[in-house]
C-alpha cells in the first residue's frame, strides 16, 4: 500500500511538474511574440546594450561562483514563487531554499549564457533570460524567476493539498491554484479548472478562504500584457467586467496586481493590490 501511495505521490507531482511548465511556457511564448514584434521594427538591435553588459556578466559570475551568500545580495526581495509556494522574503530564506529556484537545470542555461545574444534589455521591464526565463532590473538585481525546479513542483503539489482541504468546499475543487490577492476591501482568488477554464472568487477583506465565497464567477479569460510577462484575468456577471490586472514587471512603486470593476463599460471600482501570492 506505501509503495502504491508513494507511486501515486509520484505520478500527481510528474502531473503537476509539466501542467506548471506548460503554463509558464505559454506566459513565455506569448510575450515573446510580443516582443519579436518590436525586434522586427528595429531589426538592426539584435545585441544586448553594451551598457548593460557588465551587470549581466557579474550576475553570470556569481551563479558559477556558486556563491549562494553572495547571490543572496543580489537579489530585489521579495522573490515571488508560484502559488501556493510562499515568496522568498529575505537573503536568509534565500540561503535556504536556494536548491528550490536554482536547480541545475537553470544554473547551467545562466553559465552557459551568452551575454551579447541570450539577454534582452527590454526598456524599463528589466533585462530577460532566454525569452523571459529570468529577470534582472537594470542594477543587476534579480526581480524575477519564471523557472520551476522538481523540488517546487513537489512543494507546491503537498502545498495545494493543504490548501484545498482548507477552502470552502464550493472551490475546494480545480485543476491549479492560479493567484490569491488582496485589495483594501477584497480577497480575491483565482483558480484554473482546466482547459484554461479560469474561476474567480472573491470575499471581503476580513473573511477567510473557508467562509463561502461572496462571488463566484467562472469561464475567466487569460490575456498577456505587453512584453514583460504582465497580463490579467476577464470575468464577465451580466453587464458587469471584473479585471483582474497582473503586474509581473512594473514601474517603480506600482502595485502587484489590480482589481478593475466596469459595469456596461464604465468603470465604477479600482483598487490596487496591498499584496499578491502567484
């Protein structure tokens, strides 16, 4: 029965590694479009800036130095993970759950980078990896990892069981865990079904995720944002469009995520996000 279970355990977290992948590589694919966009107007930049080279290049040397203390000073914390892996708050978390973001795999595609080609300064979004894979600011600062390790796919699928048995039971059912976030007035969370059927539900500020949902809403669209892996989630009650705003790479002070509430197309409510779990 153990070695049973621990097959099972197996296979929901293989599962689990891929769907995430796919995810993230459709995020990937679908900025990257956007991005080769801009490149066939200005064909003749097709080099990373040569301003911004030697950041890459320190970040590069850290990474094989294998100096994970030093690493840890060169990243912009917090460092979101995907939902329901908790943020890495500080370089103490960072020390510690290092293996998790930097598994082999993404430490050789960062060594074996060519900073003049597999880097892309993308005006004020920062500076990408391979299409989106890893972020830097300007400063060399490491804002963003859109890599999962096994070791997170395996964190996350005992993190979801957590988490479904503690919902509601009218959302304790879904494919994927999306994005939970919180307004001054709203806990909003969204969920994926599956077939990129995704579900919105929604609660006042002071309720908890195990007291029934003042909104549920379903059949949500996904659309990406630009070129910086931003995008947002539609849901449409009647006349009324509930948007859902991500912001994965923002301006200096803009918030993680925005609600936006338009009825018969004119907005009535705007709240940005005081915090975001993704």
């Amino acid at each position: 029965m153990m070695q049973k279970h621990r097959i099972r355990n197996g296979i929901q977290i293989k599962k689990l590694y891929l769907l995430n992948k796919l995810h993230l590589m459709k995020k990937i694919f679908l900025a990257f479009l956007l991005i080769c966009t801009n490149y066939l107007v200005n064909a003749q930049d097709q080099t990373l800036d040569k301003k911004y080279r030697p950041v890459v290049t320190s970040f590069i040397k850290v990474v094989k130095s294998g100096n994970i203390e030093k690493l840890s000073s060169k990243i912009k914390y917090p460092l979101n993970r995907t939902y329901p892996i908790p943020p890495i708050k500080n370089k103490q978390e960072f020390v510690k759950r290092y293996k998790e973001v930097f598994d082999d795999n993404l430490t050789k595609k960062i060594i074996n980078s060519k900073v003049e080609t597999d880097w892309d300064a993308v005006g004020w979004r920062g500076i990408m990896l391979l299409n989106g894979e890893l972020w830097l600011d300007t400063d060399g600062k490491l804002i963003a990892v859109n890599h999962q390790s096994r070791l997170e796919a395996k964190e996350q699928a005992r993190l979801i069981n957590v988490d479904k048995n503690s919902l509601h039971s009218s959302i304790s059912n879904f494919a994927q865990p999306v994005l939970v976030f919180e307004t001054a007035q709203y806990r909003i969370r969204i969920d994926d079904l599956g077939n990129n059927n995704y579900r919105y539900a929604s609660w006042p500020i002071k309720s908890k995720m195990s007291d029934k949902p003042k909104l549920i809403l379903t059949n949500g669209k996904f659309t990406p944002d630009g070129s910086g892996g931003n995008h947002n989630y539609q849901f449409k009650s009647g006349d009324n469009l509930y948007t859902c705003f991500i912001i994965v790479i923002g301006e200096k002070d803009a918030p993680p995520a925005q609600l936006v509430i338009s009825k018969a197309g004119k907005e009535i409510l705007s709240q940005p996000a005081k915090k975001i779990n993704l």
